[in-house]
C-alpha cells in the first residue's frame, strides 16, 4: 500500500481568461472544479497506474463531497478526518494567449488538537509501504509535524517522500525522508542562494543527501529536473510541448518518482518514468506518449 497525506487539500477551481488583466475587468471563457491538494494529485496519479492507494488528512465537512466523489471514482481509499467548516478553494488563472498561470491560494481549515492526535493514530498504525508527506501546513499547525511524522513513519518501516517547502521543509529534512522533490526556487530558498547552473543544483542536492536523504529531485521547469543520490545523478531533458494547465504537473512527477521506487526501477529509469508522469499532466497525453522521447545524461 502506497499512502498520500495532504494536510491542507483544496479544491482547484481553474478558470481560463485570455489576455488576463491584473486591476482589470476580466471575463471567463471556461471553469472546472476538482477535487486538490498535493496528496491527493498524487494519489490520482498512482490509481492511474495501478497501484493501491490510501489518502490521509483532513477535509472540511461541509463541502466534501466533491472529495468523496473522486476518491470513489478512482479508487482511491477515502481516510481523511473530517473537520467542521469547508475545504479551501484554490484559484488557478489560465491565459492561453500569454501561457501564464496566476495562482490565488487561500489559508485551509485549522485542526484541533483532537484531530491531530487522531491523524497521528492512523500514521503510527502503518508498516512498511511508502508514505508521501506533500503541500503546505494549515494555519496552527506546528512547523515540525513532518519531521515528527517521518520520525514516526520511518521506526515502522515506512519508506517516506517529502514534497514540501520553506520552514517545514528545513525542519523535515532532520528527520532524513528517503525521497524529497523541491523545485529550483524552493531549494534556492532553502540553502539561501541562486542556483544558476545545472552544476550549482546538483552540488545542492549532494548537501541534502549528504545531510541524510537518499534521492533528491530537483525541477527545473522546462529545463527538465536533476535526479541525485550519493552515487550517481541524472538530468532527464523533457521534449518541448505545448502545455495546458499546469494543475497536478509536480504531483505527478512525484507520483512517477513512487511508481519507478515501488518497481525497483534504476535511477535513469526512475527519471525517465516521473519526467513522462508530469508531462501528460501538463498535456493530458498518455505518459506513455513522451518516456521514449525523454533525454537522460548522466552528470
């Protein structure tokens, strides 16, 4: 069993605007609703290839149904704790003219003390698997629960992938997670300075290994993303396409980086599978369509 905990889920209301317009007077053009959250993309993106998946954290009750929807749909085990109040909506800005993405996030419920002594029932429970602990703190949350989590996880046997940022990010990575996938900007943030060259991102991320993490992950956007462990590191160069929205395009990278794991894949492989996951959500194309095309050189 592979498990996905989303702390603060949302729900993606994308709206697409051409030639959107900050302090201006905007009008849709077209707008979904779906079920969010870092989690629960990648737990969407595993049912997708077959893998079993249970999906942890908590959802505001009064608008979960959504939630509960897609979960039955896809398969997904349903084990969020349900809290009062409604689940966050977060608004993603399209512009097919310009191809930008302006992003609206909203603060998500906050659990009580109640809640989080339930969650961390259900996480002391689990043995064995793998555990992905991604996307930002509710407010009131301590900002050492993912290192207090993985510590947990890890005592059981519970390999863990951390897709987080900032200071919880900071605090986690003490705990040593097996995997974590930050993008360039955040791991800039993290060290404190600018990673230009592929050379500087790959110098970073053997300072995390070093520090206790097995694989490091960094995207780069279009750039493609440098894949490094204490051995070896891999640069997987994606082909150029013509992206959608990019709603899910990081989960599914770390959904692929799971898949490639649970499947003992190599590192190369492993870079070629997650680099393919996050392409077909950009495009909406099978991953299948881009995992030949995708260019690995070893660095």
């Amino acid at each position: 069993m592979i498990t996905t905990l989303t702390l603060n889920p949302a729900i993606d209301r994308t709206v697409e605007i051409s030639n959107f317009s900050a302090g201006a007077v905007n009008r849709v053009e077209k707008m979904s609703d779906r079920a969010g959250g870092k989690g629960v993309n990648v737990a969407a993106a595993l049912v997708g290839h077959g893998h079993a998946v249970s999906a942890l954290g908590f959802l505001g009750r009064d608008n979960a149904g959504i939630f509960a929807s897609f979960f039955a749909a896809r398969g997904i085990e349903d084990r969020f704790i349900r809290l009062p109040g409604e689940t966050r909506t977060g608004i993603k800005i399209t512009d097919p003219v310009r191809c930008e993405t302006t992003d609206i996030n909203f603060p998500g419920l906050s659990p009580a003390a109640v809640d989080l002594d339930a969650l961390r029932g259900q996480l002391a429970a689990l043995r064995g698997g793998w555990c992905v602990l991604a996307g930002s703190l509710p407010p009131g949350v301590p900002v050492g629960i993912y290192r207090e989590f993985i510590t947990t996880l890890k005592a059981n046997g519970v390999r863990t992938v951390l897709d987080g940022s900032g200071e919880a990010l900071r605090e986690a990575l003490k705990a040593g997670p097996d995997v974590i996938k930050p993008n360039v900007h955040e791991l800039e943030a993290l060290l404190g300075k600018t990673l230009s060259a592929e050379t500087d991102v790959i110098a970073a991320a053997r300072e995390l290994v070093i520090g206790g993490v097995t694989l490091v992950v960094v995207s780069r956007g279009a750039l493609g993303a440098c894949f490094v462990t204490a051995s070896e590191a891999v640069m997987a160069r994606p082909p150029s396409v013509a992206a959608g929205s990019t709603v899910g395009a990081g989960d599914a990278m770390v959904a692929g980086i799971v898949s490639a794991q649970v499947c003992g894949l190599s590192l190369a492989e492993c870079a070629r599978v997650a680099t393919a996951f996050s392409l077909a959500a950009l495009t909406g194309k099978s991953d299948g369509e881009f995992a030949a095309r995708i260019e690995i050189i070893a660095v």
